[in-house]
C-alpha cells in the first residue's frame, strides 16, 4: 500500500496536476476528498473544466465516473459480489476502491486523453429496437460511414504528425552528419600532409584500399556463413520434426482399424446427412419466411395508432384461439385415451434435442475452423517473423519426456556428488583423528627416548661414491674399519630385534582383534535383522488383535442391548400373562381407537384434496395392502420364533396385521408392556439380528 500511494502522489504532484502532496496529506484526505480527486483525473483525461462534486449529484457523478471508466477500457472485478463492493467504494469514496483506479490511470494519461479524444467520435449510441424506422436507420448507417471516415483522417493526420517528427529527426541528424564531415575532413588534411613525404605512398594507400576491400567482403562472408549455418540449423530441425511427425503419423495409420475408420465415416455420413437433409432446409425456410415478412412488413405504408391497436387486438383473438384449440385437444386427448400422446411428446423431445445437439455441432465445427484458421494465421506469422517453426503437443510432450529423464538424472548424479561429498567429509575427519594419534603416539615414543623414522615417499637409493678406489691402502686400518662397522651393525640388529618382536606381536593382536570384530559385526548385523522381522511380525500381529478386540466389544455391546430388550420384552409379556397391570391387549387397542380418530378425522381433511383421482386411491390401496401382507409374514414369523413355555393368552393378545398397520400409521413408537413399570418405548432397533419388537414393527 505504501508504494502504490507514493506512485499516485508522485504522479499527482507532477503536471498536469500540481498537487503539491506528501504521503501523509494524501493519506488524510477523507472520502468525497477522494473521490473529487479521482473526478478531476477524469475531467484532465477528458480534456474538460474539472466539476465540484457537491453541487453535482450522487447519482450523476457516479454515472459519469463509471462511464468514463468503461470508455478507458479499466477493468473492474469479475465477480458479482466484489463488483457490487468496487462499485459501492468509488461511490463512497473508499480509498480500497479509488487506490487502485487512480494507480491504473495516473501512469498512462497520455495514452488515455488519446482514447477519451478518440471515444468522442467512435462511441456508437444504443437505440432500442423498436424505436428504429427507416430514417433512424438511414441516420445510423450514416453515422457509420462519418465514423469510418474520421478513422481515415486519424490515421492520415498520425502518419503526417509521424512524418514531422521523423523530419525533425532527419534534419537533426544531417546536423550531426555535417559536423562529423567537417570532423572527417580536418582529420583527412591533417593525415595527407603527414604521408606527403612517404616514399611510394600511392602504392601504400592502394594496398590499403584493396586491405579494407578484403575486410568488408570477410566480413560480409562471415555473416553469410553464420546465416547458412543458421538456416542449415533450422532445416535440420524442421526435418527432424518432419520426421517425428512422418513417424507419428505411421504409428497412428498402424494403430487405426478398419471397424473404427468406417464407424467413424458412417457417423459422420449420418451427420451431415442430418444436415443437409433435415437442419439446413427447415432453417432455409425460416430465413425466407423472415426475409418474405420482413419484405411484407417493409411494402406496407406506415402505421399509425389505429393500425397497432388493430394488431394488437387481431394478436389477442388468434392467441385466445389458439387457447382454446389446444384444451379441444387435450379434452379429445382424454376423452379417447390417446395411448399414442406419450410417444408423440417423447418424439417431439428428441427432435428437439436432436435440432439443438445439431445447432451445437454446427456451431462448434465454425468454431474449430476459425480456431484452426486463427493457429495457422499465427503459425506463418511466427515462422515469418523468428523463422522457427511452431512445436505440436506430441513434439512438446516428447520434449517434456526427454527432459523429465535428464532431470532425474541430473538427480540422480547430483544425489551421487553429495554422497562422494559426505564420504569426502568423512575421509577427512578421519584423517584428522588419525594425525592427532600420530601426534600421540609420537610424543609418547620421544618420551620413551625413542625416535620416528621420516616418511619417504620413494624408496632410498643407495649413494655410491664417485669412485671405487678406497681412501686408504693400509690393510690394518681396512680391517680396522670393517670391524667397527660389523660391531655397529650388530648393535642395530640387537636394537631392533625387540621392537621387531613388539611389531609382531602387535600385528598378531590386531589380526585377531580385526577378526573378532568383523565375527560380531556380523552377529550383531543378522541379530539387529531378526530382531527387526520379530518386531514387524509382532506389531502386526498387535494390530490385527487390536481390531479383533474392537470388533469383539462392538458385537458384545450390540449383544448386550439386544439381550435388555428381549428381557424387558419377556419381563411385559409376563406381567401380561399374569394380569398384572393395564393388559396388552388393551393399550394396543386404545391406540388403534386413537389412530382409527384421527384416521377419520385426516380422511374427512384430505377429501377436498383428493378429488377423482382414482388411479392414486388405487395405487394407495394396493401399497397398504402390500404392507398388510407384509405384516402378516412378519407375524407369523413371530408366532414361530416365540418361546415354547409362552402360555396361549399371550399368544392370543400379538397384534393383527391390520392392528400392527394402524399402530405403524399412528407412530413409529409402540409402548409395550405396562408403562407404569418402566414408562419406555421400544423403538425399532437397527442391528442386523434385531430383536421380537424390531419384527413386530
């Protein structure tokens, strides 16, 4: 929000409008503030004396603003709600809906004032229908043709108003032109008085012109180069695409069967048969009765009132009869029981269906065509103006493909260098924990008075000396010194035997101890294994004892309830058969006294509303007797299923069938048993066993 309002302020504070505004004196500014700025943008667009609002209406300010607005092309929301809320804000002057208005004009006013000079004389003005007569006519073709030839003058006063500028322009540039001349022409005399006394100058300055000959036309054979290397370029890839195509085209012809292409001929044969035959001509017909009343309408003289209330009455007369033909017809209708009647509406629905699925078609192959003319309009016009051809959706789905597999393995490989970099991250912590103990275990062998040898990475070459003539000739003194360095060489010996052994033995016990560590690294791989299928097996197993356990406790709930009812259900057929309380019997037969009152009582109601529609009272019939016989299974059903030791007064008190029919029809909820013992009802219950009382409902 902050730099929209510096945008409008910025472009308000800048001429034409000179505001002289801050952000936060803009930000003040109350509604009809707004909204009067927002009328004088408009009023500066349209090149008009700017208009108070206060002494203008509500309604007429809105109306000139939205006008305006929908002269300058601005868009509004889409929506009903949020249009109806847009349009409420700029009356209002809501800073939400005026915000953005002012930010879409402010930066394009130039373009706008051309539009609002250009609207003035191209608007076109709505006259209804009818209200236009000839003349009308004759004056809005008229119209037409001044508005078609201001398009001409328009344009030929831009082009003129072009040509002036590019004038300016041209002389502009032919200034520029004269100075770099003068430029060139100094600079000429200047380098001509310093090759005057160059020996065989004429010889220089022609092969200089034959050097910069050579240049230009290097150069123009360069760019003739890289144009052929384009146009090679492109050719290659139009034929690879022709190619593509050719290939698609052949593995379509492969795919096709002759069953689908002669299906699909004989649909389209039906169809333009169709068309041809029974949609065009009908509509030919209709054209040239519109065009034979519209040429009768137009031969007619002209009417007056009389003649129009002549009409309007004859309209009247032919509408009443055409009222009453069609009751003659349905009264002929009913009176014969035309069996034929449905089947005339349904063919008459089809045809009209058929007509309007014609239409459609029709319409929607003129739209495919325009479509297909529109993409080959602008097929050419991109090959003309890039010089690539245009890519079809298998080429760009082929593309999509291709990229999609270079993408995974770019993925893939960049998956690869991020584990070589861990790996790497690894190697070099490892390698920084290894020198810390070479560090180490160097300080403790100096501690020790021991010493490290140097790392060599080539082995050590025995320097021999320049010559092999000895120092000195003495045997003595040769044998001396053979003895010294044998004595040397056995103390050598003597000192590395020791850490020769230590060597070993260390060697030995990292050889076991790397062998002990691989044995239970792999016990601990096969038991970190087993360990893992047991627990999966065992949460699975879990689970399914989990469900098990659920749906055992859901089937004893439902037992449980159906145990209470049947319980309660015995407990009143007891206390029936010992005639303890008001009976059974009794209740069921207060309530079918009820039920049979208020029978009466709907039935004397709904007599009004019933009239003669004996097929209804039939079909009523035969639902309620469904139901009795529906009844009766279900009673006898429940007669069988009764316990043996129930005593016959019980059996004799169950409900009829047509007392069960009126008690279903006063309620669903039938008391059972004494109601001063439990006052309850027993409702139908929806468990798929259900229960005694379930069936009696």
């Amino acid at each position: 929000m902050a730099d929209k309002m510096r945008a409008i302020v910025a472009a308000l504070n800048e001429a034409p409008f000179s505001r002289n505004y801050n952000l936060i004196s803009f930000d003040s500014l109350d509604p009809q503030r707004l909204l009067q700025e927002l009328s004088d943008v408009l009023r500066v667009i349209d090149n008009q004396p700017s208009i108070d609002i206060r002494s203008e209406n509500a309604a007429d300010t809105a109306m000139r603003i939205f006008n305006t607005l929908r002269i300058l092309k601005y868009k509004p929301p889409t929506d009903p709600e949020e249009l109806a809320e847009w349009r409420e804000g700029v009356v209002e002057g809501s800073k939400q809906a005026i915000y953005p208005v002012l930010e879409w004009l402010l930066p394009r006013v130039e373009e706008l004032q051309q539009r609002s000079y250009l609207a003035r004389f191209l608007v076109k003005v709505d006259i209804p229908g009818e209200l236009q007569d000839v003349e009308v006519v004759n004056l809005i073709n008229e119209c037409d043709n001044l508005m078609e030839h201001f398009k001409m003058v328009h344009q030929e006063a831009s082009a003129i108003r072009s040509d002036t500028m590019m004038t300016e322009d041209v002389r502009a540039d032919l200034k520029a032109m004269d100075t770099e001349k003068e430029q060139l022409s100094r600079r000429i005399d200047k380098v001509q008085r310093k090759t005057e006394n160059i020996p065989n100058r004429e010889k220089h300055v022609q092969m200089a012109a034959l050097l910069r000959d050579e240049s230009e036309r290097e150069a123009q054979l360069a760019l003739q180069k890289q144009e052929q290397r384009t146009a090679l370029v492109h050719a290659e890839q139009r034929l690879q695409r022709l190619q593509q195509a050719i290939g698609e085209a052949r593995s379509a012809v492969e795919a096709l069967q002759p069953e689908d292409v002669m299906r699909k001929l004989e649909e389209d044969i039906q169809i333009h048969s169709y068309l041809a035959n029974d949609k065009l001509p009908k509509e030919i017909e209709a054209k040239r009765a519109i065009v034979h009343d519209l040429a009768k309408v137009a031969s007619q003289p002209a009417l007056d009132q009389s003649d129009i209330e002549q009409l309007k009455k004859l309209m009247e007369d032919t509408n009443e009869e055409i009222v009453k033909l069609t009751d003659e017809r349905d009264s002929k209708d009913e009176a014969g029981d035309d069996k034929m009647s449905i089947y005339r509406h349904q063919a008459a629905t089809v045809e009209r269906k058929k007509t309007i699925i014609a239409q459609k078609l029709q319409e929607a192959r003129q739209e495919m065509a325009s479509a297909e003319q529109e993409v080959r309009e602008r097929k050419s016009q991109m090959r003309d103006a890039e010089g690539n051809e245009i890519v079809t959706s298998v080429q760009f789905k082929n593309y999509v493909n291709k990229l999609r597999t270079k993408t995974n393995g770019y993925k893939k490989k960049r998956s690869e260098l991020q584990d070589l970099r861990a790996e790497l991250g690894v190697l070099a912590r490892t390698e920084e924990i290894l020198r810390s103990q070479f560090e180490t275990v160097k300080l403790e062998i100096e501690e020790h008075g021991g010493t490290m040898l140097p790392a060599e990475d080539e082995p050590m070459k025995q320097q021999r000396p320049k010559t092999a003539k000895p120092e000195s000739k003495d045997v003595n003194e040769l044998k001396t010194m053979v003895d010294g360095l044998s004595s040397r060489l056995n103390d050598q010996k003597t000192s590395v035997a020791p850490l020769l052994s230590d060597l070993r033995i260390a060697r030995e016990q990292f050889q076991s101890k790397s062998d002990a560590y691989t044995t239970k690294k792999q016990h601990y791989d096969a038991t970190a294994a087993s360990l893992e299928s047991g627990y999966s097996r065992l949460d699975d197993e879990v689970k399914s004892m989990r469900d098990d356990s659920n749906a055992n406790e859901s089937a004893a709930f439902k037992l449980e309830v159906e145990l209470k009812i049947l319980r309660v259900l015995l407990e009143r057929v007891e206390a029936d058969a010992r005639g303890d309380g008001k009976a059974f019997k009794d209740i069921i037969q207060d309530r079918i006294y009820q039920a049979e009152e208020e029978s009466k009582k709907l039935q004397t109601e709904s007599a009004s509303f019933q009239g003669d529609n004996k097929e209804g009272a039939a079909r009523q019939m035969k639902l309620w007797r469904d139901l009795m016989k529906v009844m009766e299974v279900k009673n006898s059903v429940m007669k069988q299923r009764l316990p043996s030791d129930m005593t016959t007064r019980a059996k004799s008190r169950m409900l009829a069938p047509t007392d069960l029919m009126r008690s279903f029809n006063a309620g669903s909820d039938v008391p059972i048993g004494d109601q001063r013992a439990s006052g309850t009802l027993i409702k139908r219950p929806a468990t798929r066993q259900g229960s005694a009382q379930s069936r009696m409902a």
